[in-house]
C-alpha cells in the first residue's frame, strides 16, 4: 500500500516544516516561517496568513494535520513517524504513544498495527526494519516484553485511549501506582527530574515520561478540554502529531487536505444528495426503494466485474422520551411486519450492540438496515453505508451532524461504473428543513468536507410546513390539548400500508428498470446524475493541479496573493508575448522507456561517481563552532518554544549517554560517536548512507577524546558542520562533471519557467515603480537600494523581486538550486537575472553562484544575462552596483 498524492503531500509538508525546525531551532518562529513561505505573513486585520504557533504543551512540537473523514489519516501517521523520528536527536528510544477517543477505535487500531497481514503493520515495518512492537495499557503494566533493552531497539506503539490517563476509573489509576514489573527502567533514568510529584518511580507514566515519546492523537479535536491538555503534558512529550478532520482554533495546522482530493483519489461518495419529504413514512418507503434500487445496481455492476457491494441503510430514530417519538424498538417490529429477514436488521445504541463481532463487509454478511440513534459516531466506519434515513418528528429540526461522516466513505476506494453507487443519500422529513440542512453542512464540515459538497429536493411545500409550525405553537400554548393528538399522530406516522416496498427479489429487468418519471426515485437519481457530472468536470479542470496547489486554492481567503499589473499581463504564463527562461536539461540516453529526451537537470544526477571515501576530512572545527555558538546565542532571545526533542543540548541524557560511551574501547567510541552523528545527519541525496556513515568515523577517528565529548555534548553543531563539509566536497565534484556536460552537449538549456498571474507574497515591500506585479515581496537594505535605483533608469521596462523556497525561478546547476534576487526586463527586449551581496559576502558559495549563472547566461541566448551585483566591491566574475547601472542603462 502507497502513499496517495495527496498523503504524500502531507508527508511531504510535515518533512518541510521539521527542516525549517532544524534552521530556525524554536518550533514558533519555525511554523511562522514555514506559513509565511506558504502563503504570506499573519495579517489578523485582513483576516490573511495563518495565525501564529500555539504553545499549547511546552517543550514540545506540537503540530497537526487536516485530513477529511476517509481521507487515510492513519495511513498518513504511520509515516509520518518514520520523518518524525528522522528529525528527532539522536540517543532517544523511538517511543510513541497513539491516543484514540473510544474504546472501539482503539481495538481497531490495536489490530491494524499489530496484523502482520494489514496494510499499516506492513509499512511499519519496511519503515523500521521490521522492530516494531504494539503494545496495549495491560500489557505495558505487566512488563510483557516491555523492557529497557527492547524500547532502545524498536519502535514502541503504546496505543490508549484517553480514559486510561485521564484517571477517573480505579482500573485506569493503574498508570500512576507503584508497578514492580518496570523496576528495570529506573535504573536506566538519567536523573529524577520527569517524575510527577507524588507518583512512584517505578509507575507507568513515570516510565512513559523517561522516554518523552512522540504522541499521535488521533481525532485530537475531542483532546481541547483542560483536562485533555493536562493528559497530554503529563506524558512529557517531544512531539505531538495531531490527526483530525476538524482541528480546533488553538490547533497548529502544517498540512490541510482539501476535500476535492479526496474525491479525485475516489475515497469518498460525494456529493449527497438530501431529499426532504411529506412524513416518516415516505422517508421510510424511499429509504427502503433506494437501498434496493443500489444494490440492483451492484448486482449488475458485479456481474461486469465490479466488486461485491451490499447497500445499508442507517436508520437514525429519535431518542425514546416521555411522549414515545418513533423509536428503535418500535422501528424493527414494522420493519419485520413488512416481510425483511430479521437477519438483515440490526440494532446499534449506547445499550445495545447487535453489530459486535460482525463483519459488514463480508459476502456472508446479510446486514442492510441498521438502527440507531447517535450511537454510529467517528470511529465507526462502514463503506457499504449509503443511506442515512432520519425519522425524527416533522416539527423537529433532523440532527445528523454526529453521523453523517459514516455514510461518506467509498467502497473499495475506487470509481464505480454506476455513478449511483458514487454518491451517498440523506433522506428526512421536517418541517424545520432548512435547519435540517444546517445540521447537515455542519456535518460534512465535522467530516472536514464544505457546504458545497451536498444538494438538495424538498418535497414538503411551504404550506405543509406552516402548518406543521402552527401545531407547534397550539402544543406550548394548550399542551393539555395537544398531548393525546401528538399521541396519536406519533403512533399512527409511521403507516405500513403507505409502504409499497416488498424484500422479495424482482426480476432483473425490474433491477435494473429506470424509476418512473414523476417519482421521488426518479428525481434522485436525476439529481445524482447532475451533480455527479459537474463534480467529475470539476475534477478534470483540477486533474493538472498539485495537491500543493489544491491546498492553496482551499485557503484562498487566507493567502496573500497579488496579481500582475495590467499593463505587464503580456509577460506572464498563457499569454502571447509570455516570456520563458531557460534552465538546464541534461541527455538521457536511449533505454527501454526514452530515447534520447532531455529532463529538468537534478544535482543528484551529477553525483554517480562520488566518492566520499576518496574524499579529505579537514574541517576546522573550532572556526565553525564559533559561528554556531554566535549565531545561537543570537537567537536565545527569539522565545522559549523550541522542542526539547531538537534542543542542541540536553546534559543529564548526554551525560549519561557520554559515560556509557567512554567506557568503551577507542574503536567502540569511533563507532558508537559516529553511529550517534550520522543518525542525526539525514539523508544527503543522492549519497548513500554507508558511505557517509564511514566517512564520519574518518571523521571521529581523527579526534581526540576531547573532542570526541564535545561532540556528544554538541551533536547538531557538529552535524552542522559535517554536513556543510560534505556539501562544498560535492558541490566541486558535480560542477566538474556539470563543466564536462556543457562541453559534450549532454546539458543543454531548454525554455522551461513562466512568470505566473499572481504571487504570494510574504511580506510586501514598500512601492517602488515599475514593478510586474501590484506588490513584490520585501527586500533587505541593499536589495531595495539597488532596485530603487535599477529602476530610475528609463531602459527598465519592468522588475520582479525574484521569490525562493520552489516559488520563483532557479538556476539548477551543480549546487542546490540557486534563486537570484532579481528578474530585470528592458526595453529592447533584454531579460537580466541580478544577485545582490553585500560586500562582506565575498565567500565560496557566493563565487559558486556567479560562476553558475555566467554558465547560464552563456547558453541561454543572447537576450538573457547574468549579474552578480557587490555594492562597492571589485569581485571575480561580478560587478559593482555602479556598474551594473552603467550596462543596464545601454540594454
């Protein structure tokens, strides 16, 4: 099972901000970052940009995912855990606590995680290697191959719920008393400074708390309350992953799923379709046609080839009061009088559970009417759900929101021939409808889906419905009056003999028969058909659009966007005088799948004959330190929300982890140091692991013990510099192979970015004229001075501040991608590419820009040039800005 684009995406973002923890360190300033590249700064006045990071549970990250119901949120955490725990620092047991709301879910998951034959046990285990192990609270208690040895070894997965921590239950106090069976792990504590005050050392929370695990809270929306927030801090965690479809306002979103997606990927039966009727017993009678007009429909669909599929209706009665509405009990008896198998008919409350051990699913399943009240809410998951049938009085206002989510889910997740088995239905019959539909959006929004993914038919005319309200109003001003009437009307609305359904099997050209013209059916199905068309034209307007671009399209109120000036629109993407910029392409030779094409040129693809092994290991450590301790005494006044699972010190567990690692041999030291820095490296594409592995215990050899501590104590300064080394040795490598290509022809540059309609501006700068688009994104000091006076000139026609991060465009080449200042368009028709320093930036990478965009430049063609711009300074292959002036002015 893989990752779908849209999860993917997801992983994707999630990978993106952690790299944006590990630049900025505090989890705060990082997330603010991290959404101002996506989709400008917070502006609370205009409502734009996404609010600030919430610290919410302090020293640690706290982050979440928005994912609509059905959307795979689990699929999406059992990898994310595997990029989680990438990040995390090394000497830290890979412990996780996954958090559910209900006790069905958590059997659920507890099985999914733990079945050798499940989708989600099995990328667990190609992620991990295989050392994973499921744990439940009483196996945890019990010490059941729960030591200090096997949880350095593996991944963890303590799955509970939030009632065992919460500690209302005596059988859930367990977790914070005395327990002999975790004795071993208090010896293994660095210090006594994660014990709860007034809880035994040897408790299971206290053990927990040793291994400040990772959380996963799954539909963490039902996780706000105080009490839930207490829970979550008594765990002591370095990250929580939140997975909901509805994350609350104090939420820290990194990745939100537009439902559309969801949709596209055929995960969903969208949209639904509602139809409002006379009585409780029409909805009944249509509830039972339309059950069986889908399943004739599925019959034939299977008998093509399609899969097996049994529709089932969910008949949501009201609650049994004092005035006895239509209840359960009363429900299943009519139900058996009209001839249905009591076999087909199950009864789902808060007290009875006929459905336990039935699996909905299976051909040997006779289930297709299930009774209930709100019993069915999250967590609760049957695709062959098509049909929610409500049977609440007409004077009621239908609340389905809890249970309308279980109805959406898609049947094999793929698209079915018959678009009617594509779609799920909402049937009911209130006067109060259009509160109904409210009860409605609110749970397509529960479900993390919008307004727009429902349409309606209301058969109730506007006089039935008056009349329904004038009743009303008699029964509060005469309730004596009205009590034996409403009695009445309550036993007699349900009337059999208005019920023209049958569960004997028809004919198969009765199956399959279009409904007749004037009947509800038949306006359903036409209804279906409808929107079932638009939808799927929507979806191939969007075929084209990333997830990524899907995601922003859904944030569109929230996303500082700008738009060209009219008088430039000729240059932008579409149009007829659209400029396009080269880049460069590297020859693929002929194979079996191209013959003889060029593709986008990578780095990685520079790099098939580097050798670390061969390469030298000087790095000046002391020279490199002394620019990571400025820069992070620099920082220390930004806030205090940076994780401890990032913190660059951590002194009781580095002590400790220092004095097992000095006991050892100099050859175990070398090996255990190294294995200590390479965790935390990464991964350096396209480098492969055991290569960088060797080259960092040449690295640790060559120290001294001293040293060889510091590094303990420091690791990701260290890893800092290690990585930097790593990346100029490669860089050289591929700009000579990258040299070598131009010479032969196997790079050549293609025309290949357009300047879009619109920006997303980070922070807008102040106006400068001539500008592309309404507003450009802001400029340090010496950009704005050197723009504001490339602009005076009268030979620019137009400037652009160029943007980074993927957004704007790049000069790929030899050394990770290179985003210029500036795009400079003049009036005979010149385009020039500008890169600003200041003159304190006289260094390698800037020497390495300017020769790659003079490669550039040169095989581009002779309208496209390349400047690298110093203020003042004279510098090998750049000019100063009095220069650049000088040459502009005659372009």
């Amino acid at each position: 099972m893989e990752l779908k684009k849209y999860q993917k995406q997801v992983i994707d973002d999630l990978e993106d901000f952690l790299e944006y923890v590990q630049e900025y360190d505090y989890v705060d300033t990082a997330f603010n970052e991290y959404w101002a590249d996506k989709v400008g700064a917070y502006n609370p006045l205009e409502g734009k940009g996404m609010q600030p990071y919430k610290n919410t549970i302090p020293n640690a990250a706290h982050v979440c995912i928005k994912v609509p119901t059905a959307g795979g949120k689990t699929f999406i955490a059992v990898n994310a855990l595997h990029s989680i725990f990438s990040a995390i620092a090394n000497g830290k047991p890979k412990a996780v606590v996954w958090l559910v709301p209900w006790s069905n879910l958590l059997q659920q998951t507890v099985g999914n995680l733990s079945n050798p034959d499940h989708p989600y046990r099995q990328k667990l285990n190609a992620l991990f290697n295989h050392r994973v192990e499921v744990y439940e609270k009483q196996g945890l208690l019990q010490g059941s191959n729960f030591n200090p040895t096997v949880v350095q070894e593996q991944l963890s997965i303590f799955v509970m719920n939030f009632a065992s921590l919460r500690a209302r239950k005596k059988e859930d106090r367990k977790v914070n008393e005395e327990n002999g069976q975790l004795e071993a792990f208090v010896a293994q504590y660095p210090n006594k400074d994660h014990l709860l005050e007034g809880v035994d050392e040897t408790a299971l929370i206290n053990v927990i708390r040793s291994l400040n695990p990772v959380l996963v809270v799954d539909e963490s929306h039902n996780a706000e309350s105080d009490l839930s927030v207490d829970m979550l801090k008594n765990l002591n965690p370095s990250f929580i992953l939140d997975l909901s479809a509805t994350p609350k306002n104090n939420s820290n979103i990194v990745s939100l799923v537009p439902a559309i997606e969801l949709k596209k990927e055929h995960m969903v039966k969208l949209p639904v379709i509602i139809h409002n009727a006379h009585d409780k017993s029409e909805v009944v009678d249509n509830a039972l046609h339309l059950r069986k007009r889908l399943e004739a429909l599925a019959i034939e669909e299977q008998k093509q080839g399609g899969p097996y599929i049994r529709p089932i209706v969910l008949f949501q009665a009201q609650p049994k009061t004092a005035k006895d509405n239509t209840t359960f009990e009363k429900l299943k008896k009519q139900l058996l009088e009209l001839g249905i198998p009591e076999n087909q008919i199950k009864i789902k409350t808060a007290n009875i559970d006929e459905l336990k051990g039935i699996d909905l699913m299976s051909k040997d399943c006779e289930v297709r009417y299930i009774i209930t009240i709100n019993a069915l809410k999250e967590g609760w998951d049957c695709p062959f759900a098509y049909v929610l049938a409500s049977l609440a009085n007409k004077s009621s206002a239908v609340d389905v929101e809890q249970i309308l989510g279980r109805v959406l889910r898609q049947p094999y997740v793929f698209k079915h021939q018959t678009y009617q088995l594509n779609l799920s239905y909402v049937l009911t019959a209130s006067a109060k409808f259009s509160e109904t539909l409210d009860s409605i959006v609110k749970g397509l929004q529960a479900s993390g889906f919008s307004s727009k993914d429902h349409r309606k038919i209301d058969s109730m005319s506007e006089e039935e419905k008056t009349q329904v309200e004038n009743q009303s109003v008699e029964q509060l001003l005469f309730p004596e009056q009205q009590e034996q009437k409403n009695t009445d009307e309550n036993e007699a609305s349900f009337d059999i003999s208005r019920v023209s359904f049958t569960p004997n099997e028809p004919e198969p050209k009765e199956l399959l028969a279009e409904p007749q013209d004037n009947s509800i059916l038949n306006q359903i199905e036409t209804l279906a058909q409808v929107q079932n068309q638009e939808l799927e034209q929507q979806i191939q307007q969007q075929d084209d659009q990333s997830p990524q671009e899907a995601m922003l399209s859904d944030m569109d109120t929230k996303v500082n966007n700008f738009k060209v000036k009219e008088v430039n629109e000729k240059y932008v993407e579409g149009k007829d005088k659209s400029l396009s910029f080269p880049q460069f392409f590297l020859k693929v030779e002929n194979s079996l799948f191209s013959a003889n094409e060029y593709l986008l040129l990578n780095r990685g693809s520079l790099l098939g004959g580097f050798n670390l092994a061969v390469e030298d290991i000087k790095i000046n450590f002391e020279k490199r330190m002394s620019e990571i301790y400025k820069a992070d005494m620099e920082m220390t006044t930004q806030g205090d929300a940076r994780a401890s699972v990032f913190k660059i010190e951590e002194s009781s567990l580095l002590t400790q982890l220092g004095k097992d690692i000095f006991s050892m041999s100099q050859d175990g030291q070398v090996r255990e140091v190294a294995h200590q820095i390479t965790n935390i490296l990464g991964s350096i594409n396209p480098i492969a692991e055991q290569d960088i592995k060797s080259y960092v215990q040449r690295i640790i050899a060559s120290m001294t013990e001293e040293q060889r501590s510091d590094v303990i104590h420091y690791p990701q300064k260290y890893k800092k510099a290690i990585k930097e080394k790593i990346r100029l040795l490669s860089d050289k490598y591929a700009e000579d192979v990258f040299n070598d290509y131009i010479t032969t022809g196997k790079v050549i540059t293609q025309a290949s970015w357009y300047l879009p309609s619109q920006i997303i501006v980070k922070k807008c700068s102040k106006p400068i004229g001539k500008s592309l688009y309404e507003v450009e994104d802001s400029m340090n000091t010496l950009e704005e001075k050197a723009i504001m006076e490339l602009s005076a000139l009268d030979s620019v026609d137009f400037w652009h501040r160029n943007q980074e991060k993927g957004k704007g465009f790049k000069i790929n080449g030899f050394m990770s991608n290179h985003y210029p200042d500036f795009i400079v368009k003049t009036d005979k028709g010149n385009t020039i590419i500008i890169e600003t320093k200041g003159d304190h930036l006289d260094n390698s990478d800037s020497m390495a820009k300017a020769r790659l965009g003079k490669r550039w430049a040169e095989l581009a063609g002779k309208n496209f040039h390349y400047f690298m711009v110093f203020e003042t300074k004279d510098v090998p292959y750049a000019i100063t800005l009095t220069k650049a002036k000088e040459l502009i002015r005659q372009m």
